[in-house]
C-alpha cells in the first residue's frame, strides 16, 4: 500500500510538472532552435511567450492538449503540493485539528490512509474533492471556450495585484509557478523519505 501511495504521488507530481505554459497560439520557430532546458531537443512552439517557460516539454504534450489547460493542471497541482508539503509534515510533528478522530490519533502521515480506510473518514474526503472538482470544472470548461480567463484564476488574491505594474504582476505569477514546480517535487520527496525511513520528520 505504501509503494503504491509513493508511486501515485510521484506520476501525479511528474504530470503535472511536464508542461510549463498556456494556451496561446503557437509562434513560428527559426529552424534549428533549442530548448533552454533540454538543449538537445526543439523548443516547443506552443509554450512560447508565458510566464515561466523555459522550453520543458520532452513529451510534446503541448502539441495534443490545450496549452491553457495544461497550465491550469500545473498551478492546481502545485497549490496542492505546497499545502500538502505544509500539512504532511505538520502531522508528522504532532499536529491535530479539534475533533481529530481517536481511532487515527497515533497514524503519521504516511500510515493515516489505512487508518482513514478502517475509520470510513477517506470516502467523505473523496466526497469533498469530488465537489471541489465539479465546481473548479465550470471555469475550466469556459477558459477552453474563450472566456479569456487566465488559468488557475478563482478571484483569490485578486486585490493585492491592484496598483501593480505589469512588471509587478509578471514576477509575481513567476514566483508562483517556480514554488509550484518547486513543491511538486517537495512533495514527492517528503513522501518518499517518510515511507523509506518510518521516522519522525525529518525523516533521517
């Protein structure tokens, strides 16, 4: 159980961080032109022109898939990992919300799913994601018709922007894609140390 949980976290991570854009028209290419993360292949047309694109793409993925959509998986799984980062390890160092179920009081993050299983807790979060799922869908499924919402944009945080210069706005959605990517390997680590080793953090 605990391989497989590892695995799955580390293809999620990996898929999500795969492509580095948004859907834009694509621009045409000199002949011969690199990638500046993978110099020995093209750069991908598709990922010109968006914040934090560095030409990592060696599956192509942007030649098949809405580049828009692909940023939209990128940020949302990043978001994701930067809180599950935080939250693994804050259980791992004891941590509890009020209310916290007894029968799952002694599990550590790596061994809480048997424990959530065996308690019935994991099908109400599954509940919970499912509805999260549906209701971030809606602004997905309008940002692919052209609303020209820009990805990974729910009107969080939408105030701090105001005032700012483009320039302002830019390094501050290059921030946050670089701590996303950052996190999805974080989180992809924690885990892995934490099964490997079965110790406290820091999981030495």
């Amino acid at each position: 159980m605990m391989k497989t949980a590892v695995l799955a976290s580390l293809v999620g991570s990996a898929a999500a961080f795969a492509p580095a854009s948004v859907g834009r028209s694509a621009t045409s290419l000199a002949a011969g032109e690199k990638s500046a993360a993978l110099p020995f292949l093209p750069d991908p047309a598709n990922c010109q022109g968006y914040v934090g694109n560095v030409g990592f793409d060696p599956l192509g993925v942007s030649n098949y898939f809405p580049v828009d959509y692909l940023r939209e998986a990128e940020l949302k799984h990043g978001r994701m990992c930067q809180l599950a980062w935080l939250g693994y390890v804050a259980v791992d160092l004891g941590l509890r919300v009020p209310g916290y179920p007894e029968a799952m009081s002694g599990a550590t993050s790596a061994t809480v799913h048997d424990a959530a299983v065996e308690f019935g807790a994991l099908g109400n979060i599954f509940v919970f994601l499912g509805l999260a799922e549906m209701a971030s869908w809606i602004g997905v499924s309008q940002m692919l018709q052209g609303s020209g919402r820009a990805p990974g944009d729910f009107g969080f945080g939408s105030a701090y922007l105001v005032g700012k210069s483009e320039e302002q706005i830019e390094r501050l959605k290059l921030q946050e894609i670089t701590h996303c990517r950052l996190a999805m390997l974080a989180f992809s680590g924690v885990v892995t140390q934490a099964v490997l080793t079965q110790g406290p953090f820091p999981y030495v």
